[in-house]
C-alpha cells in the first residue's frame, strides 16, 4: 500500500502546486505585463477616481442620460456576481410583457419620439451586464437627452458619433457605443 500511495500524494501535490499555483500566477504576470489595463479590469477612472469598467454596464435611468440595456441580474441591476440572462423564450408571456413595460416606459420617457425602438433598448443581454447599446439605439435617444440637457440635439447626436466603436479587428461583433463613457463624456460638456 505505500508503494501507492506516496507517489499518489506526491503527485497530488506537485499538480496542485504546478496547477494551483505556478500557472496562476505566470499567466496573471503575462497579462499585467502585455495588457495592463485589461488585466487591472478595464476601470475608467474619472478625476482619479474608479467610477465603472469598460465591461460591465451601469444603471441609468435619469432623462438626461443614455440608457443601456436592461439587466437581467438580480438582486440589482448589473450585479457582476450575478451575471445571468432571463432564461424566457421568445413564447414566454413574461418575456412579451417585459418588452411591452420597457417600451411603454422609453415611449413615456420620450413621447415624441416616434420612431420604432430598437430591440436591445427592451431586451437584456445574455449576460445581463451588457455596457454596449448599438449606435442605431444611442441615437433613438439623443432627442430626450438633448433636451433634458438643453443642448442641440446636432451637438448630441456628434457625441454619440465619436464615441461609437467599430467591429473588432473590422471583423468581428458589431458596431457599439459604451454607455458609461458616452455619458461621462455628456458630464464633461458641463450641462
């Protein structure tokens, strides 16, 4: 039995620390030293302060901000330890009546906007902590922030525009537009 056993535990004990530790430890010293901006959490920082991440969405829901997607996570919105899509199928009553209640909502928000809402605007991610929203629903906006914010809406409408984000690499994912740094650029215009 302990011909067996020694080269079981010492096996054991070398994969755990080759595994658990000398890994783990190689592969986070290569991504602070290639990418470390990423590897610290893509953290937007304004005025010294960490106030998000570049990957995980925020709540907004003042008329003079850009709305993201709505999240899916419980027991708040864009909870980062509770990532999760709603899990409701295209036939769910449920799912209907949420984006039915979210369009009634942006069209309150909004009443004079009649144009068709776009879907992301009324339909979580599947991760629930989407901070993308395409440049079509950025723009679906731009009246109710312009004036909430008494701007031109021209003025808004060429913020959205700078701030939207081509595919990756020309190739992948779609064109997009980062929720909280569009808004933080909003703040630093001053109104």
């Amino acid at each position: 039995m302990k011909t067996l056993v020694r080269p079981a535990v010492s096996l054991f004990l070398l994969m755990s620390a080759l595994t658990g530790l000398a890994y783990p430890l190689a592969v986070t010293g290569i991504a602070k030293a290639v990418f470390p901006e990423q590897a610290a959490g893509s953290l937007i920082l304004k005025d010294g302060q960490v106030v998000g991440s570049e990957l995980i969405g925020q709540q907004f829901s003042a008329p003079k901000y850009f709305w993201g997607r709505p999240s899916a996570t419980a027991p708040r919105p864009y909870n980062a330890a509770a990532s999760s899509g709603s899990n409701q199928g295209p036939l769910n009553p449920a799912l209907v009546e949420a984006a039915s209640a979210r369009i009634e909502a942006l069209r309150a928000a909004d009443p004079g906007n009649r144009q068709p809402v776009p879907v992301e605007l009324v339909s979580a991610s599947a991760s629930g902590l989407d901070p993308h929203i395409s440049p079509a629903a950025a723009l679906w906006q731009v009246p109710r922030v312009a004036r909430a914010r008494g701007l031109p809406e021209a003025r808004v409408r060429s913020l959205v525009e700078s701030h939207a984000e081509g595919r990756q690499w020309w190739l992948l994912g779609e064109p997009r537009v980062n929720v909280l740094q569009l808004n933080l650029a909003l703040d630093a215009l001053g109104q």
